[in-house]
C-alpha cells in the first residue's frame, strides 16, 4: 500500500504542485492549508509523513511537528520555508522556494529510515 503524505502549506499552488508530484511519485495524499486543519485530517486517516510549511495561520509548522511528535508512534514531518531557517533536532528542512527531486530526495530517504 502506498505511504500516505499529508501536505501542509496556507499557498493554493502550493500545495496543488506537491499534490501532483507526491502522486505521480506513487504517493497517496492529503492536503491541508494549515496546521489546525492537518491535525483534524490526520485525526481521520493518519499520515506516514506530514511535509508542512513553516508559517501558516491558526497552527504554524513549528507547532504541527511538535504535536506530531508526541503521537504515539509519532508521525515525522519535513518543513519548508521561505524566510524561517531554525532547525529543529531530527525534523528535516526545505528552504523555499524549493527543489523538487530535494523534497523527493529527503522523503524517499524518511521511507527508507522507517
């Protein structure tokens, strides 16, 4: 069965082009447009991998990966930005705007790891 990624980012265009690359990859997909909404979705179909942005209304990244964190197994997630470059331990980073055979690269090796 195909890895379920959920994808987090407030940009439209955003999110339809990772949408249709994760698929045409092989993955299956979810799309939120911020962190609060991610973690409802993820409450109804949990995720393999969350690939969020960083800053988003209501719940921004920084806090999606921390509550992702504490599921029990948690979920690992890959942030991207375009201007917020702190890393946090063991949670994977995308500088905007992006690569997409980066972003490929980096959850292809998270599957691996899992």
């Amino acid at each position: 069965m195909p890895l379920m990624v959920l994808v987090v980012d407030d940009e439209p265009a955003v999110r339809r082009l990772l949408v249709e690359v994760l698929r045409d990859e092989g993955y299956q997909t979810l799309a939120a447009e911020d962190g609060a909404r991610a973690l409802e979705m993820a409450a109804q179909r949990r995720p393999d991998i969350v690939l969020s942005d960083v800053m988003m209304p209501r719940l921004d990244g920084v806090a999606l990966a921390a509550r992702f964190a504490r599921w029990d197994p948690p979920v690992p997630v890959i942030l991207m930005s375009a201007v917020y470059a702190t890393r946090l331990p063991g949670v994977p980073f995308v500088a905007k705007p992006f690569d997409l055979d980066t972003v490929l690269s980096i959850l292809a090796s998270m599957v691996d790891a899992a």
